[in-house]
C-alpha cells in the first residue's frame, strides 16, 4: 500500500489538477519552462530600484547608489508584479543612466488578478552599477471604466560577491567609446509593435495584395548597424508575440510566448570598427529597420554599446580591412490566395587593433535568411502563416602570429500558425513556435504548442473559451543539462516537468 501510495503521489505532482471545462474568472499564474537565473554560492546583497503602479504613460524614475560592496561575481534582476480586473498586454522598459538593461511585457490579467515575476542575469551591465545613476522604467498604461487593471511592480537586484572577470564599459549609442577599446559589441532591443500592423510584421503583404496589413515590400525584415554610414552588422529580429496576439489571449494567459517577459536584445560583434572609433570623436552610430514602410512607426530599437578596454594602452589604433555584403533579396509572390516570401543577406566584415598585445584581426561574417507562406481567404477568417528565419554568425579572431580562432554562431525561429472564424462566430487559433541556438558551449531549443478558441460578438461571460498550451525547454550545456515541460489546459497547469 505505501508502495502505491507513492506511486501516486509522483503520478498527482506530473500531471497536476484535472482543469475546468473551459476558462472561468480566474487562472493560475503565469511561468514559462525557462530555467532560472543560476546563481554563485558567495555572500549576496539586494537593492529595490523599481517600486511603482503604472497606471498612464508617466515614466517611473527614481537615483541608483551604489550599496552592495564589490566586486561582484554576478548580478541579477528580478521584476515581480501584480494586476487584476481587465487589461492589455503592455510593453516595458528598464533604463540605467540612459541605457536599455531590460525591456519586457506584461501578462493580461484575470478578473480575480495575478502574479508573474522575471529574472535576468545582467552580470555584462555591471559597470552601470558601480556609481550613482539614474533610473527610468516605463510600462505604458491605460487605466479607465473598462480597462481596470493598475500594474504594481518592483525590480529588485542583487549582487553576489567574488571574482568580477574582464566586465565591459556599457555606453549610450550617442556616446564616443573609450580611445583603448579593443573589443565592441552592440546590444539591440528590437522590437515591433504598439498594436499597430509591425507588431505582426512577419504577416505585412507587398502594397497593391487584398489584406488588411500592407507594407511597402512584404513581411521580410531585417535590423541593421550602421557606422557613419556603412553597414557595419545585420541580423534577422525575432518574431516577437505578446499576451494578446494571434487574436487570442487565452492561449497566453499561463505560459506566455517564448521571450515575451525576458526580450532579449539582438548582439552585433562591431569589433572589427572599433579601429576607427578610437580617434576620440563623435561618430553616427545608426540602427534601421529594413521592410518598414516610409514613415510607419512601430519599431523599438534602443541600443546599448559594450566596450571592453585595452587596461595597459590609453589609445588602441586600428582600421578596416574589408567590408562585402551580397545583394539583400527580398520577393514576394502572390498567386491567390497565398503570398510566398524569400529573402536574405550577408554581410563579412575585417579589421584590425594595434594593442598592447600585439595586432588583433577580427573577421566577423553574418548570414541571414527568411522564407514564409501566408494564406487567407477574402474575409480572413481563414489565415494561415508558416515562417523560417535563420541567422548565423561566424567570428575569427588573429592575434599576432597565433593560429586564427574561429567560433560560429547559428539561430533559428519558426513560426506556423493559423487563425479560422466558423459559421458560429467562434475563433480559433492554433500555432507552433520554435526558439533554437547553438553556440561552440551550448545547444537551445525552446519550443511552444497551443491551441484556443472563444466565441466572438458576446459579453466576457459567455465567450466559453478553452485553450491548451505546452511549452518545454531544453539546454544542452557543460554541466547539468536542462529539461522543463509546463501544460496549461483552460488556465490550470497540469503538467510542470522537470
């Protein structure tokens, strides 16, 4: 009987509480399967800077001073936060003396309210904290009769004494590096959206095709570096989606889209520029969206520059050894009723850093690439979207007469998902996203299947909605490897799996 017994309690913590018919006023808090910010076995301290409701657009801002005595082994930010009653889906920033650490989105919550919290090692930031600075946070909000949900929040982070490593010097995008930089890197939190067509790009239609979200040239995007005026770094954005996207937020309700809370900023190597920034004046550092129609807001790019310096030379001379790119392809076919999308570009950089250590030569090539099928009827109560993008970055590194280094990079986002309305005003929507990444140390593969639907046209109370969500997350890393499945049927987790 004991025997039994355990065997059932293990079969009650896999496959958790039987769920309800379909959602109700309430629902369970929302997680996600990705694995929690590991952290040192040292002495730690924490600090609140963030301790706010968002209720408008009036950015929260408040001083940083320094507290916890260093040197610190690693840092971490936690945002937890609370909501109830009725609200959108919202976008969030978190700056520190002007510079992008943190950018995020919000769960929309339950009549009967929530609590979500993020975590994120911001460890290559510390250099921000060491002196007073100022703090800016914004979730933008609308609080009235109908949209009733206040957002409390508070970002703590806590700092864990030892050993700091060979930190960067983190700079606005407008600032002149440092004169001995002898590594740059570029961190670039591209976002689309505000609600508006951009927040759905990836399904945008070459002006002149019958849907209802035109863009000039169709749905292919790609974020672009530029230094005083060439092109110095491309990437492919991710495929952001949002706690009320795909016209269902009943699918999100619990497990969020891969990213939503965390979004992570695309990195761009600029090293092999650096030789040319080092000269003490000011230089344009740009970042664009290519695809965006002429004028069109929706897309977010702040950026934060990370400048490692050369600690035995006050200036690092250089400059650049070449620059080819392809021609960017970009077409779009539509045979009704669907619209076929290729594109692409590459783009090799080289150049070189006199430093103390000899002369560095950095070669830094990047590939990007997007191909999708979009098919809808003429009312679109049928639309469906399946979507590849793939970005690969190989760097190699010659320092004096060493053998070159090489390490590669490679990343792909998929996307297949498809949205149908019946006869009886009810919606549907079924999707299937993929995050996956494979660096020299590691492997990631993220993925994430939902289905959901609601009936349109009815008050709240009668939409009937049922959803079921899994996400699992696996790291193949050195040490322990990383496995987490989560299940959410009609807001109720019944599978939490490590």
């Amino acid at each position: 009987m004991q025997i039994l017994a355990a065997a059932a309690a293990v079969l009650t913590l896999i496959s958790g509480p039987t769920p309800p018919a379909e959602f109700g006023s309430d629902w369970d808090d929302p997680v996600t399967a990705a694995p929690p910010v590991t952290t040192p076995q040292t002495p730690s301290c924490s600090t609140t800077i963030v301790d706010t409701e968002f209720r408008d657009f009036t950015p929260y801002q408040s001083n940083y001073s320094p507290s916890c005595a260093g040197p610190w082994q690693k840092v971490v930010l936690r945002l937890d936060g609370a909501v109830a009653g009725r609200q959108y889906d919202r976008l969030g920033y978190l700056t520190v003396g002007g510079v992008t650490i943190f950018k995020t989105s919000t769960p929309e919550p339950s009549p009967d309210g929530i609590t979500w919290s993020v975590e994120k090692d911001i460890t290559q930031y510390a250099s921000l904290l060491t002196k007073p600075q100022p703090i800016e946070m914004l979730i933008g909000n609308v609080v009235d009769d109908t949209y009733t949900g206040v957002l409390d929040v508070t970002v703590k982070l806590t700092f864990y004494r030892g050993a700091s490593g060979d930190r960067p010097e983190i700079l606005p995008i407008s600032q002149a590096i440092p004169r001995n930089t002898e590594k740059l890197f570029a961190d670039v939190y591209a976002t689309g959206s505000g609600g508006g067509c951009e927040e759905f790009w990836y399904q945008t239609v070459p002006d002149g095709i019958p849907y209802s979200c035109p863009a000039d040239n169709g749905p292919y995007r790609e974020v672009q570096v530029t230094i005083d005026g060439r092109l110095a770094g491309i990437a492919a954005p991710y495929p952001h989606i949002y706690t009320g996207g795909w016209s269902n937020p009943f699918l999100w309700y619990v497990l969020p889209a891969p990213r939503a809370f965390d979004i992570q900023p695309i990195r761009y190597d600029l090293t092999p520029f650096a030789g040319l920034l080092t000269d003490g004046r000011a230089h344009d550092i740009k970042v664009d969206v290519v695809g965006v129609p002429e004028g069109q807001s929706g897309w977010d790019v702040p950026t934060a520059l990370l400048a490692w310096r050369d600690k035995h030379a006050t200036q690092v001379t250089g400059g650049l050894l070449s620059s080819t790119s392809s021609p960017l392809r970009n077409s779009s076919v539509y045979t009704e009723p669907t619209l076929k999308t290729t594109g692409g570009h590459s783009l090799t950089v080289s150049g070189y850093l006199n430093t103390s250590h000899g002369r560095v030569t950095t070669t830094v090539g990047r590939t990007v690439a997007n191909t999708s099928t979009h098919t809808w009827n003429a009312d679109e109560t049928n639309d469906t979207l399946r979507a590849i993008w793939t970005d690969t970055t190989s760097t190699t590194i010659k320092a004096g007469r060493s053998r070159p280094s090489t390490t590669t990079t490679s990343r792909q986002y998929a996307l297949s998902g498809a949205i149908t309305i019946d006869d009886n005003d009810r919606l549907t929507t079924t999707i299937s996203l993929t995050d996956a990444a494979t660096t020299p140390a590691t492997r990631l593969l993220d993925t994430y299947e939902g289905t959901a639907s609601w009936l349109l046209n009815v008050p709240r109370d009668q939409r009937h909605a049922t959803g079921t969500s899994t996400e699992r997350y696996r790291l193949w890393q050195p040490g322990p490897d990383y496995d987490h499945t989560i299940t959410a049927v009609n807001g109720t987790i019944t599978v939490n799996r490590h």
